[in-house]
C-alpha cells in the first residue's frame, strides 16, 4: 500500500454484477444510475462469467461485485490481492482494546478452558468464511462447525460499543459519514477521524479510496471498529455519486498500481 499520489482518470467502462435476471445489489444499483448520469457505458455479468473470463476486461474496466467477482477480475488483469488490513499498525491508538491474530482452533481451544474471558471472532482473511461473532461458550462456534480450524483468525477483546458508523474516503477527503448501528445521537469524533486519516497517510497504509468504521465506546471515546478497501463494501445511507466515487478511486489505483 501507498500513500495516495496524483489522480489520473482511468475509467471509460464498466461490468456490474447480476444477482439475478435483472437483479442488481444495492451498491451495483447506486453505481449503475451514477454512471448513466456520466455516459458511462455499463454491462451486467454473473460470476460464472468472470470465472471463464468471457469478459473483456482492460487498464479502463471498472468491476463492481462481491469479492469472488473482485477477485476474479483481478487474476485476469494481473493484479495483486491486496492484503487485508482492517486493522492498521498506524491507528493502534485508536483500537482501544486489545486485538490479536490466532487459529479458529486456537481460540476455540481456549475458550473451552474454564474461567476464559470472552472474545469477538472474525477471520482475518478477505474471503469471509463466516460472520463474526461473540465466543462466550464452546457451544458459540457452532456457526462456523464446517470452517478448518487451521483458518486464521482476528480476535479482540469485549468492548461496549454504543453506536458504529461508516466513513467513506476518496484520496484522504470524507464523502460520507452513516449511521449503521447503535445509538444514532451519539456521534463518533470528526476530529478523532480526521487524525486517523492523518496518520494513515503518514503510516503508509491509505488507499485511493477506502470505507472505515469508526464507533463510540462506553467510555465515550471514539475507536476504529475496522478499516475497509474501497474495491469492494457495502454501502449504508451513501449517495451514488459519493459511493462511485470511492469505488473508481481505488480500481483506478489497483489498476495503475499493475502496470508499474
């Protein structure tokens, strides 16, 4: 990863994923009315599409899906998965509780062990092979019973979220700010954010365009829930034009980045 250099427009086409026959996502159909209002030309696909390669992808596609179809399209244009980073060494100060990397088996192993704290899972990779979840009890890993328990995992310690919200940042400028959990009156800290948009920069570990959840805690200090890469996330209350924005901002970036 890199700090975020000079903007050169890319972009002259698109694929959108199909859920269904005439089915679109959400964030395809925030994508699709943007790039009808730029003259932008636009086409749907399905997965097994971009399995077999039957598109036609260049240095000026954007590819708007799920990771598989993100993933799919990156192999073909020869370009490096980036590494998940949803938790940047340069915003530790603002993890506020203590996160750490093991095995699926290694904390199902010690949660099993009396007296053991609780502890919130989710896997470290960027395929998610399960939701992640609060492990109290051994019986709590039922939901991922089918997952190896050599798959690598994050684990954090408990914290008392009272509200999450969602930033969306195109070259280090927030476009948006959205409500997605908790109590909605009580906001996370701009200026804590702003800094966090600082000192990602400055660490090395910013993308062109990036989506990072930030959340006030019991304590009332605002923390990072996680950083996500702007190629493919969800979108929430986002408007189309501020949400494409982010999505070209960073395939223009993977892009230029392969060519180098």
């Amino acid at each position: 990863m890199r700090s975020v250099g000079q903007h050169i427009p890319m972009i002259k086409n698109a694929y959108l994923e199909e859920t269904g026959p005439g089915k679109m996502r959400h964030e395809a159909l925030l994508v699709a009315n943007e790039l009808k209002e730029r003259g932008i030309e636009f086409q749907t696909f399905t997965l097994k599409k971009i399995q077999r390669r039957q598109l036609k992808l260049n240095n000026e596609t954007l590819v708007v899906g799920d990771m598989d179809c993100s993933y799919g399209a990156f192999k073909q244009l020869g370009i490096e998965i980036p590494k998940n980073n949803d938790y940047p060494f340069s915003l530790k100060y603002l993890f506020r509780r203590k996160i750490w990397q093991s095995t699926l088996g290694q904390i199902e192993q010690k949660i099993c062990q009396e007296n053991s704290t609780p502890v919130f899972v989710k896997p470290s990779g960027r395929k998610k092979c399960f939701t992640g979840f609060l492990a109290e009890s051994p019986s709590d890993f039922y939901q991922c019973n089918r997952v190896s328990k050599k798959e690598p995992v994050f684990c954090s310690e408990m914290v008392n979220w009272i509200s999450e919200y969602r930033v969306y940042v195109v070259r280090s400028k927030i476009l948006g700010i959205d409500f997605y959990k908790g109590n909605k009156g009580i906001k996370p800290d701009e200026n804590v954010i702003e800094g966090a948009i600082v000192a990602l920069n400055q660490g090395g570990e910013s993308y062109a365009g990036y989506a990072i959840d930030f959340g006030v805690i019991s304590s009332g200090q605002t923390a990072l829930v996680e950083m996500n890469d702007g190629f493919s996330v969800g979108a929430y209350e986002i408007d189309q034009k501020s949400y494409t924005d982010m999505l070209i901002a960073r395939w223009e970036e993977l892009l230029d980045n392969a060519q180098q």
